[in-house]
C-alpha cells in the first residue's frame, strides 16, 4: 500500500518535470531562434561592420524620413540623400522619365498610369486609369508605350497634366500571363520587345511565345521571335545596343537555386529554360538535356541570389554619380513567406566582373522581421536623380547626392 501510496505521487512529479524541461528548451530553442534570425537581418541590411558579408559602400550612415507622420530610417552612404518625391498612388511599380524630366509611373492595383510633372511632383495627374494589367513601360520618341496583361498602348505627346495628343492600342493579342508574372516593354530602333512570361515552371510550351522576347514593328507589326529560354524577365535596360534583363528561373528546385540569371540578349539565341539555368547547370528533370545545355544555351554573365526577389534594376548615369559608371543599381524586392526574410534593398553591382553586390539603401526591413516599406522599381530622371517606387507606401523617392 505504502509503494502503491509512495508512485501515485511521483507519477505527476516526473511529468511535471518532463512538461517543465520541455518549455525551458522551447522557451531556448525559440530565444536562440530569434537571435539568429535578428542577426541574419542586420547582416541583410548591413548596418552593423560586425555583421559583413558584402563589402558596405562607403559605410551606410541613418537617414530619417517621414511618412504621413511616421518616422522612420533608411541606411544610405553619406554623401547621398533620400526624400519623397511624390506620393498618392496604392501600388506603384515601374517608372520612366520623359525628355523634360516628367516621370511616368504605372499603378497596377488603380490600373492606372501617372505623370509626376517635373514642375509640380506632389500633385501627379492620372492620364488612364482604364489600364487592367499594367505593369510595365517605356517612354521612346515623345510617346509612352504601356503593356497591359494583354495589351501594348501607346500615348503621344502627354502633357504634365495628364492630357495626350492620341492614344492607340497598337498590340492587343499578347499571351495573357499567369498569376505573379507580368509583361515587360522596351522600345529601341523603331522596334518594340516584349518579354512574355513561361506559362509553366518545366514544361516545354507549346506557344513559342511563353518564355521568350518577342519584337514587334513601333506600328505593332511584323511579330518576330527575338529570342527564348527566358522563365520571367523581371526588367528590361539597353546599354550600347545591348538588352540586358534579369530572369527569375523557375522554382522547385531549392530555396537558393536556380538563381536570378542576369542576360545580355542577343537575336535568335536560346537562353536555356526550361532545361538549364545560369552558366551551363541543368534542370534536375532534364538531365538528358546535358549536350543542349554545355554547348548550345546561352549562359548567363552573372547571377543574384534567388532569396531576395529580385525586381527592376537600371543603369546608372555618369550624372548620378561616376564612381558608379557602367555599373547597375539593383531592386531587391523580398518575400515575407520565409522563415528568415531577405531583401527589401537596393544593390548596386558590375555584372561585367566577378563582383559582389554592395547594399546601397537598407532600412525597409526592421530587425523583427516586419516591413515598413516594399521598393519595386527604379530608374534615372535627366539629371541623374535616383526614382524608386515604394509599392507599400504608394509612394516615389529621390535620391541624390549632397
């Protein structure tokens, strides 16, 4: 009886014990998570020299900026400077500027495109606001061309109050994309390219024109396969006659691979989806394809990771500042669905060498994994002023130097 008295007692004891240890060692697992997870968040963003794993450029010094009065920071080398040039959009994506310094800007959630009159930013103008699937644009020879999800059109001569000569729908039979996957334009030599998204991750299409770069006629003409083997060109940027675009490839292979190719495209070549990726590495599910991929795709001259999600990217002007000649700034957009959030900065790297990308602006990204800010796309006024949207916000930044 007295045994019987002596374990009804310990029973509970030692399963008191057992649940006691087991909150102590999730209550450590989880602090030493969290340590981990801040630490690898300021190694993002690089504020800390104790955390290096790109070179800083030239030290990353505290900016604060304000929005709808709310403080916050943003890291910037010292000799540049950030502030808001317009504001009042919902989801701003890419911009351009015209020859008068006007910047263009698309809004795909108000299927709107904007003008931010260079002479009065803070009250942009809405020239259409009928634009269901904007997303991507060029300004070229006093019109702007926009692609919608299926469309490309045209406005002539816009005035800085949002009023055009003419506007015509010069391409209206594009393959729709897919959920997350968008059109890209660039105009060049009286032409006009089109980046069509895969409408698969591996599949081999049976329309040529998913995973390619299709070239059209400036009248919307004279369709042409320009080049293929792309997944999804995220932006499209001419240096010397050259397309170089950024392609994320396809997913299901590794959170880090494959990785966002970046491409000088030239006619007629095939640049390796769905079967390889980057510099001669093959797809898992097509290792027969080893011969195609070694010798006859066009490999990739440099690469980014895969984690930060990747967005529009552009070629700095000797305006913006020359020690940055022949170099690219770069959007990394992020994904909150990671454990580990990366991201949310902006890069700036020679793709023409073996380099690092170095943090250029940070900030966006807060040490508990929260976001503030979500920049999207960027590009260069007439002089050399940084625009970068922020899609969270609905906002455009400036950036120049002091």
């Amino acid at each position: 009886m007295k045994l019987h008295i002596e374990l009804k007692y310990i029973y509970p004891i030692l399963i008191g014990f057992i649940l006691i240890s087991l909150i102590i060692f999730i209550f450590i697992q989880t602090k030493q998570i969290n340590e981990f997870r801040q630490e690898q968040i300021q190694r993002n963003n690089l504020i800390s020299k104790e955390f290096i794993e790109e070179p800083i450029l030239n030290g990353l010094k505290p900016q604060i900026i304000n929005i709808q009065d709310k403080k916050h920071t943003l890291y910037l080398p010292e000799n540049f400077k950030i502030s808001i040039l317009s504001q009042g959009f919902k989801t701003p994506q890419f911009v351009k500027a015209d020859d008068k310094s006007n910047i263009f800007v698309t809004d795909s959630e108000a299927s709107t495109l904007w003008i931010v009159p260079n002479e009065n930013p803070k009250q942009p103008k809405v020239v259409d606001n009928k634009l269901k699937g904007i997303m991507s644009l060029e300004w070229y020879k006093d019109s702007v061309y926009v692609v919608t999800d299926t469309k490309v059109i045209k406005y002539i001569d816009v005035q800085s109050d949002g009023s055009y000569k003419e506007r015509k729908t010069i391409i209206d039979n594009l393959p729709k994309p897919n959920n997350n996957t968008y059109h890209t334009i660039a105009v060049h030599n009286n032409r006009i390219y089109i980046a069509i998204p895969a409408n698969c991750e591996t599949c081999q299409p049976k329309d040529k024109k998913f995973g390619s770069i299709v070239s059209y006629s400036i009248e919307g003409k004279d369709e042409k396969l320009f080049a293929k083997g792309l997944k999804q060109v995220t932006d499209i940027v001419l240096n010397s006659d050259k397309f170089i675009v950024t392609d994320i490839g396809r997913t299901g292979i590794s959170n880090q691979l494959p990785t966002v190719e970046i491409n000088q495209i030239e006619e007629g070549k095939d640049y390796g989806w769905p079967y390889c990726y980057g510099a001669a590495n093959i797809d898992p599910k097509y290792t027969e394809q080893i011969d195609f991929c070694e010798n006859k795709a066009e490999p990739s001259i440099a690469e980014l990771p895969k984690s930060n999600g990747i967005s529009g990217f552009d070629l700095i002007p000797n305006k913006f500042y020359n020690d940055f000649a022949n170099k690219y700034v770069f959007i990394y957009q992020g994904g909150q669905n990671r454990s580990i959030p990366k991201g949310y900065k902006i890069v700036i790297k020679d793709i023409n060498k073996e380099s690092i990308a170095k943090n250029f602006i940070t900030g966006w990204l807060l040490p508990d994994g929260t976001i503030w800010g979500s920049p999207k796309g960027v590009s260069f006024d007439n002089d050399g002023a940084m625009i970068i949207t922020d899609q969270k916000n609905g906002l455009l930044y400036k950036v120049t130097q002091e």
